[in-house]
C-alpha cells in the first residue's frame, strides 16, 4: 500500500543549518557525514546511507547543474532498489513532519530534492 504524503510534512535542509522542534523526524540522506557537524549539532533521527545516490552517480554528478537532468534519471532508477526504504519515510511523512536533512551547498540540485519528489509521486 502506498502511502500518501501531505507535501507540508516533507520538508528538506541543509545539516549546517541549526535543528528546530518544527523540523519533526530529521534523516540524513546522503552517504557521507556532513563535514565539520558534530552529531550534537546534527540532531538526527536516522541515517538512511543507503538511500542516497551511489558513490559512483555522486562523484559522476560533482553539483554540476549541467549534469542535473541525467543526474535525476539515474538517481530515480537507483531509488527504485530501495522501496522498503521510501515506505518507511513515507509511512512517517503521512501524520508528522520528516526533513530531509543534507550537506550540498546548491539547495535547488542536489539528491534530497530528487528523493522528495519521488515521495511525493
């Protein structure tokens, strides 16, 4: 069954922007730990490494806005081996607020904007 998700309770930040009791369920969402943050500072519910884009499509990616639209192709073709994954968010997504928190400096390229949408399809 899938799970319908208010787009209001699927919220994204960056982890170097300080945590906030509105932010509800805060998961990680890429595969390396944000540099300089300090698990304190991160307060995180989870760490969903896996979720994120494989090591291989991130370094191939590199933030290059030009790379951007095939970035999000193969990013959603990655996703697509993680089903139990995505219920899991969006089961907690469908009565509370879940941010997706993330380390990349570019808010609108970036994997926690591909894997919202793709919660939110």
């Amino acid at each position: 069954m899938i799970t319908s998700v208010p787009s209001a309770n699927l919220r994204l930040k960056r982890a170097y922007e300080p945590a906030e009791p509105g932010d509800g369920v805060r998961i990680l969402v890429d595969r390396l730990w944000p540099r300089g943050v300090s698990k304190e500072e991160a307060a995180l519910d989870d760490w969903m490494k896996d979720i994120a884009p494989s090591t291989e499509l991130r370094q191939w990616f590199g933030h290059d806005p030009g790379r951007w639209a095939e970035f999000q192709r193969r990013y959603r073709a990655e996703l697509r081996q993680h089903g139990p994954d995505l219920d899991r968010i969006r089961d907690l997504a469908a009565t509370q607020t879940v941010t997706l928190v993330y380390a990349a400096r570019d808010e609108e390229h970036n994997d926690a904007v591909v894997l919202r949408d793709v919660l939110l399809a």
